[in-house]
C-alpha cells in the first residue's frame, strides 16, 4: 500500500516539477545569453564594420558561407547587406537548384568553392562565413566552408566570419573572424546562431554602413 501511495505522489508531481524545470530552463538559458552578450569582442565587430566600409568603397562583393542554421542566417543578412548597406551580396544556399545540382554532380565539398570560381572572385572581394564549428576536415565537420575558403585565399580575397566553439578553420585564417563565446557548452549551437544575428544586425544598423533606414 505504501509503495501504491509513492507511485501516485510521484505521477502527482510530475506537472509541477516539470513546470519548474521548464521555466528554470528559460531563465538560464537568457541568463546565458546576457553572459554571451557581455563577451563579445566588441573591438572586433568594429574592425569588420570598417572592412565592410572598405569591401563597399572598392566595389567589392560579399559572399555568405553557411550550412544549416546559418544558411537560413546568411539569407537573411544577404538582404540586409543588399538592401540596409548598399554592399552587393550574395548567398550560395538561396541558389536551391544549383546547390543540389552541384552536390549531385560533383559533391557537397566542393558547392562553395565552385560558386567562387564561376563567380570570379578576386581580391576585391570578401567572403563572410556563418557557422557553429567554423570548419574542420579532421572532425569532418562544414568541410565544403573549408574548401570554399581555400579557393577565397588563392584567390586573394578577405576572409570574414562569426562563428562558435573556437572558431575552426575559420578562425585559423580568416582576416577578421568573431567567436561568439561558449557560456554553456551544451548550447553552442543555439546561442551561436543566435549571435550571428545579433552580430550582422548591429553591422548593418552600424553607423558608418547603414545608408537606408529601416521601415521600423
């Protein structure tokens, strides 16, 4: 009878313990993000609103790298960027039939190295990369967003990016590359993407690049 009892107190207290859980959840994770927020490297972010500027000045395009999450942020910031800045932009992954055509024929490794070359890019060009791991051909992790940096270099073009963890290949050689810090590390992935909107919305709302004002 006593174990009868247990059993439904436990099933009784479920909803509740649940409900506390749950909300204990959302408070952390804001808490969390007020800490990513408070890390940011902020003399970063100015350093490439001044690359923008510059990229904008030589007449420069902007290419956005992304799989994932961060592929639905680079749209995105591709309008942004378009549309707020005057920077002319460009995201591979809108391109759904050349994308899947690519993989298709040639591999997915390759989609954005391959954009790069048919869209000559050269040194007055930029490439932005949006991603959690940055890139990683050990790890096998973006490896397309690897090969697709390796053409930037050759091609002498400017390497950009806000990313998560400790930024991946990326970081190792990108000009000007934001890590979003890692408060919590079974969050990377939300609070890094979360970030490279909060990012490329405070660049593009920047001063010295906005050019159109937004509606609202």
């Amino acid at each position: 009878m006593v174990r009868v009892l247990r059993a439904q107190n436990t099933y009784n207290m479920s909803p509740s313990a649940d409900a506390i859980l749950l909300h204990m959840h959302a408070k952390t994770y804001f808490e969390e993000a007020v800490k990513v927020a408070q890390s940011i490297d902020t003399a970063q972010v100015e350093r490439l609103a001044s690359e923008l500027v510059a990229l904008r000045e030589r007449g420069g395009r902007l290419f956005l790298l992304g799989v994932g999450g961060s592929a639905g942020n680079c749209s995105h910031a591709v309008n942004d960027f378009r549309k707020l800045c005057g920077i002319e932009a460009y995201a591979p992954t809108d391109n759904v039939s050349e994308l899947t055509a690519r993989t298709n024929d040639e591999g997915w490794d390759t989609v954005f190295s391959g954009w790069l070359k048919i869209s000559k890019g050269n040194s007055n060009d930029a490439v932005l990369v949006f991603s959690v791991g940055g890139g990683s051909l050990e790890k096998n992790v973006s490896p397309n967003i690897v090969s697709g940096l390796k053409e930037a270099k050759l091609r002498g073009m400017k390497i950009f990016g806000v990313v998560g963890r400790d930024g991946g290949y990326t970081k190792q050689v990108g000009d000007c590359v934001i890590v979003v810090p890692t408060v919590e590390a079974s969050r990377v992935t939300p609070h890094a993407e979360a970030f490279q909107a909060v990012i490329w919305h405070c660049l593009v709302s920047h001063p010295v690049l906005q050019q159109i004002a937004t509606k609202w």
